[in-house]
C-alpha cells in the first residue's frame, strides 16, 4: 500500500481559511457579526498568510464566496 499523500501547506492554509470563513459566516447569520467585517476579516487572515501572493488574489476571493453566500441573519 502507498502512503497518503500529505498535504502541502498551502493547501491546508487555505482548508483553514474555508473553514474559519464558514465560523465567520455563521456569526453573521446570527446576527454577532456585520457581513463586511466578517469578510475583511476573513481576507486580512488570508493576507497575513501570504495566501494572495502565493495563490492568488483571484483563489483567495473564491474561496471567501464560497463560504459567505449563505450569511444571511436567520
């Protein structure tokens, strides 16, 4: 059997942005949080990582909309 490829670590930075995305958009649902601070946020954690210069600014955006279309307050 072949190990599992490990995963680099921009791919995992990046997992971790999703996922602390979604956290963010949660908080907006519920109300704790406006839309653009979350977001700001969520991008300033993506430039403190060197993600835009590494990925792309266009790959960090993507993955910022993809975890915010649902922030909406419940």
């Amino acid at each position: 059997m072949s190990k599992p490829a490990r995963k680099s670590r921009v791919t995992q930075q990046l997992e971790i942005l999703a996922l602390r995305s979604l956290e963010l958009a949660d908080q907006v649902a519920a109300g704790h949080l406006p839309f653009i601070d979350a977001v700001d946020m969520a991008y300033s954690a993506a430039q403190w990582a060197g993600l835009p210069e590494t990925v792309g600014d266009n790959t960090i955006k993507l993955a910022l909309s993809a975890s915010f279309p649902n922030a909406r307050r419940l």
